[in-house]
C-alpha cells in the first residue's frame, strides 16, 4: 500500500511543467480512451474490456497442436482465457495508478477515467485487487502449471510497471515478454510443449508490435528532438532508430515462419506443409502495413486496437487462416 500512497496524491496533484504538451485538436473523452469508445461507463473503460482480445494468443498453441480433438482441453482453454483477462484488467487498473500524472499530460490518455478524475484510485485499487484474487482462483482450477505461468505475467507486469517501462529497450523486451507469455499460457493450460518454433515467431513479432507503440507514441508527443518522451526513456530523436529496429525483428518473424514451412515438425503435423508458404505474404503484407502507418503518423499507440479497425488487417487474417486450413486439408 506504500507504493501507492504517492500515486494516490498525485491524483490533485499539478502536472509538473516538462510533461505538458503543445495543444492539439480537442477529441471527446468517449472517443479517445484506447479504442473502448463503444464503452461509455467508466468503470468498463477502466478495465479495458477490448483489450481481452490480446487473450486469443492462448488459443494458438491449442491450433498449432491440432488439439481440438481434446474435449477437456476446451473447458480448460476457455477458464484460462477467463482467468488471464481478468488478472490483465486488474493490471491495467494498477498500470493506470501508477501512471496518472503522466497520462494527464497525454493527448489522448488524459481521457482514461482514473487521470481525468470520473473514478478514484481507492475504488479502482480494490476493484483491481478483487479482479486478480478472482483471476488467480479461476487459474488454480486449470492447473498448477497455468497458475505459474500467470504468475510470472503478473511479476512481468508488475516490474513494467514500476520500472522497466522507464528504461529504453528494456521496456519493449518486457512488453514483447508479457504477449509472449500468453502462448505459454495456452500450451500451459492444455497440457501441450510449445513449439520453439511458435515461441521463436511470436517473441518476434511481439517485439516488432511493441517498438510500433513506442515509435506511436514518439510520433504522437511531438515537440523538440531531444524532448523526452513524459514516462518513458526515449526523446524524439530516437524514433528512426526504434524504427529500424521494429522493421527488422519484423521480418525476422516472417523468416522463421517460412524456415518453419520445410522443418521437419511442420511436415509431421500438416498434410501439405508447403502450403504454409501462403501464411508468409499475407503476414509480411501486414506487418508491413502497420509499420508504414506508422511511418505516416496514423497507428494508434496500441496496435492491437489499429488492427480491430482496419479492414486490411482483418483480409491478412483471413488469409493467413485460409492458408492455414489449405495446409491441413486431406486432400
């Protein structure tokens, strides 16, 4: 309760001068809270409902395994999906504590219920408390292996929170670690190994989508080159270099799905293995989509809720399925 003390006074506190930003064009609260604007009451903006959707990523493990011919491995699948949204709700309330002052200074996080004030931080602290005891008991009945995995996401979280998420690099290691730990999760609560080969493209791709919300950011803040990012370790200076670097581990996600196309476990498990090929455009297409509205100063500083809205996004996915079903038909 000590760390949150101060977070709780900065509630009335002013923002200090070197985190206020230059004006821009005023956006209603309802439109600008993280994509939730079909959520009009607080407390569902708070918890961030749309972002349950980053809890799919445990179902690919129970896909890429072919484990559907399971039935118990559905319940658990489904309570494990139960368990992780709402132990990440109660860490985006937590999040959003410890980040109040900052977010007030943000152009568009300045709207979330906790910085503009239409929620305290003492409800929000008990509602996030009684979110995780809730999360945690759901994770003990899927099984011991489940609940240690959402443990460490809790302790990743928890470090992001008070620390890593001021540190430059360290902070999207740590958020590329937090959506790769979801695919641990899922093979966690069936009862299946994760694929090296799944674990190596998703800390990738990961790793690409959280530079993308950094340089989001960067581009967002505007002002001076050496300007610092309020919150983060960066300066404007930096986004070509974070860039470069998002691009890159970008396409080294594609490269390991297509060295995966001709590796031996794809052939075990796929009829037509080398119809995986036809995942590997429709996934380049995207993630380089997402980094030239980047570049363009378009991307949401979520990439996820970009992702929901675009209709491209939604054609890549199709695709990548398509290809997917191609490659485990019998014929």
């Amino acid at each position: 309760m000590e760390y949150w003390l101060p977070v709780i006074e900065a509630r009335t506190a002013p923002v200090p001068r070197r985190m206020q930003q230059r004006e821009i064009t005023p956006i209603s609260a309802a439109a600008a809270d993280d994509g939730a604007e079909a959520y009009r009451h607080p407390w569902l903006r708070l918890l961030r409902l749309h972002h349950w959707a980053k809890n799919v990523l445990l179902i690919v493990p129970f896909l890429a395994a072919q484990a559907w011919v399971r039935p118990m491995a559905f319940a658990a699948l489904a309570l494990g999906m139960l368990a992780f949204s709402l132990v990440a709700s109660a860490t985006y309330v937590l999040n959003d504590l410890a980040d109040v002052a900052f977010d007030r200074a943000h152009a568009v996080k300045r709207h979330r219920p906790l910085a503009a004030g239409s929620i305290g931080p003492v409800p929000a602290l008990i509602a996030a408390a009684l979110l995780a005891l809730a999360g945690l008991g759901a994770a003990a009945l899927v099984g011991s292996a489940f609940l240690v995995t959402l443990l460490a996401y809790v302790a990743l979280t928890t470090l992001y929170t008070r620390r890593l998420k001021r540190v430059a690099l360290l902070d999207v290691l740590a958020l590329a670690g937090l959506w790769t730990v979801r695919l641990v999760a899922g093979a966690a609560a069936i009862q299946v190994a994760l694929s090296a080969w799944l674990l190596s493209f998703g800390a990738f791709l990961f790793l690409s989508l959280s530079l993308v919300k950094r340089c989001a950011e960067l581009e967002a803040h505007g002002g001076r080159p050496d300007e610092p990012l309020p919150g983060r370790g960066y300066v404007r200076a930096d986004l070509s270099t974070l860039a470069s670097f998002g691009i890159s581990t970008g396409i080294v996600s594609v490269l390991v799905l297509a060295l995966f196309v001709d590796s031996t476990s794809a052939q075990l498990r796929y009829p037509h293995h080398e119809r995986l090929w036809l995942v590997c455009p429709p996934m380049w297409f995207w993630l380089c989509r997402i980094w030239l509205e980047t570049a363009r100063g378009r991307m949401h500083h979520d990439p996820l809720v970009f992702s929901l809205r675009d209709s491209a996004s939604w054609a890549a996915l199709a695709a990548v399925a398509l290809a997917w079903a191609l490659a485990l038909a019998p014929v």
